[in-house]
C-alpha cells in the first residue's frame, strides 16, 4: 500500500490548482457539512485545532474565526500543492491566526495531547490506514478534546459520484478496487464509522446523516468540475482517443438525465455522514 500512498499524494497534488479553481463551487455546497463539524468540536475562544487532509482549508478557516485571535488552528495536508492553495486562501480572508503545514494524517507531526480539537472534511476514507489516522488523532488531543469529521454515504444515496463510477467501470476506463480500497465510498457501509471510532478508543460517538445537493448550470459545468478535480477521471481522459472520448461523454451526460432540470441546471442529490466523538 506504500506505493499506493505515494501515487495517490502525487494525483492529489496535481489537482490542486483545480480544486482551488473550483473552491467557491464546492465550499458552497459543502458549508453546512463544514458548520456541523465545527459545532461539533465546542471551539472556545484561546484554544488549539488541527485540521487534517485539509485540502483549501476551508473548514479550518471557519474554525479559526470561533477560536479568536487567541487561539490557532494548524491546517494540514499531505500535499505540499493543497497546502500552498491553502496559504494562498488564508491570506487572501486576511485569517492571521492559522499555520499551514504539510503533514501526513496518519502519522501527525505533533506531541500527545496537544490540540483541544481535529477536524478532517472528506479525508479519513481516502487515507490507506484511516484507523491509524484516527489513533494518532486520539493521541494528539487533550483529555476530552473533541473530534469531527465528513465521509459519503451509501453509494446509492449519492448519484452525482455513482453514475459517473458506474460509466466509467462499464467502459472500462477505471479498473475495479478491491472493497477495503480507499476512496470516496471507503467509510459508506452502515455502521463503518462507529465501528473505527469505537475501534480507536473514542467516546461519546455521534454519526449524523446530512444531505447536499450539488447544483451545477449545466452539464458542461458538471464534467468541468469533475476533470478538473479528480485525480483518477482526469488522468484516464488523457489515455483515450477523441472518439472514446466523445462516446464516454454522451453515456455520462445520459446517466445524468434524470437529475436535469428544465433550465439545464442539475440538482445532483448526495449524503454525507457527519461525526463527532470525545477523546
């Protein structure tokens, strides 16, 4: 799984300028998942959060305004092209109480029981070793510190990702992963995630389901957002001829049909699970 890691950190890295292209896009949808995490961690003025697998640091940032000009938030993430984006964000809001760091999530940079808080948006089902992730964020927090995080629900609850993974593996543009693989749906199946905090020593857990709908204008709107920000559909385009290209599109825009409104616009249903426990 080594090499696995290392590839997978090299195509997040690649994206990073798209994700940041991207970012006002995704934020808005995803803002109350970022809110929910927030709320869930009890941020006090004067105290310390780590946000993990960051990506823009979007979440961290939201925490950052809850902590005050007396405390920090460390933003973190394992590619040094996230975290760059990152920086560039948090100086663009003028956010003066926050360090940018590369770290990797599964093995956090940091003594025991140093931070009151960890938040980690959509990170901890990309990882090879979410549990390891988990127990070190356990041995970075305080006594009682809290932490909160976001993965996908069941596939089927979530067609903006579904129909597109269902098109690509029927045309054979992405292999098949092995059920216990990383990605989007890693921490899907019921009781996943109580079952890993449980696991790693947590207390008081808390999973939430919460919905979003992704609204592009368009379906040229949707395959721009998903080329530019997906490491896999992003590098399999460029193994295709035009004409395999051209075939995919029509078979992706045709799976997406049903969510097409009378304006053009989609209204692409998706849901998330929302997490909290004590340490």
């Amino acid at each position: 799984m080594s090499d696995y890691r290392e590839e997978s950190l090299k195509a997040w890295d690649k994206v990073s300028p798209g994700w940041a292209a991207m970012r006002e896009r995704f934020q808005r949808i995803a803002l109350p998942v970022s809110r929910w995490m927030v709320d869930a961690i009890y941020p006090q003025p004067g105290q310390r959060v780590l946000e993990l697998a960051a990506g823009l640091g979007d979440t961290g940032l939201l925490a950052a305004e809850r902590v005050g000009p007396d405390g920090s938030v460390l933003i973190t993430d394992g590619t040094e092209g996230m975290v760059e984006q990152a920086r560039l964000h948090a100086e663009e809001v003028g956010a003066r109480n926050v360090e940018l760091r590369t770290m990797q999530a599964e093995w956090i940079d940091l003594p025991a029981a140093s931070v009151d808080g960890v938040l980690c948006r959509f990170g901890y089902m990309l990882l090879v070793d979410p549990e390891a992730a988990l127990r070190e964020t356990r041995r970075v927090l305080k006594p009682n510190g809290r932490v909160a995080f976001a993965v996908w629900g069941e596939m089927d609850r979530n067609p903006w990702f579904g129909v597109l993974r269902d098109v690509l593996r029927e045309r054979e543009v992405l292999p098949p992963l092995p059920p216990d693989a990383p990605g989007p749906m890693a921490l899907s199946t019921p009781g996943a995630v109580e079952t890993l905090l449980d696991a790693t020593g947590f207390d008081d857990i808390e999973v939430e389901p919460l919905e979003v709908t992704f609204d592009p204008a368009s379906l040229d709107e949707w395959w721009e957002y998903v080329t530019t920000t997906s490491p896999s559909v992003g590098d399999a385009l460029l193994k295709l001829s035009p004409a395999d290209h051209y075939t995919l599109r029509d078979l992706v825009d045709a799976g997406y049909a049903p969510y097409v409104q009378d304006d053009g616009s989609l209204k692409l249903p998706g849901l998330v699970l929302v997490a909290a426990a004590t340490a």
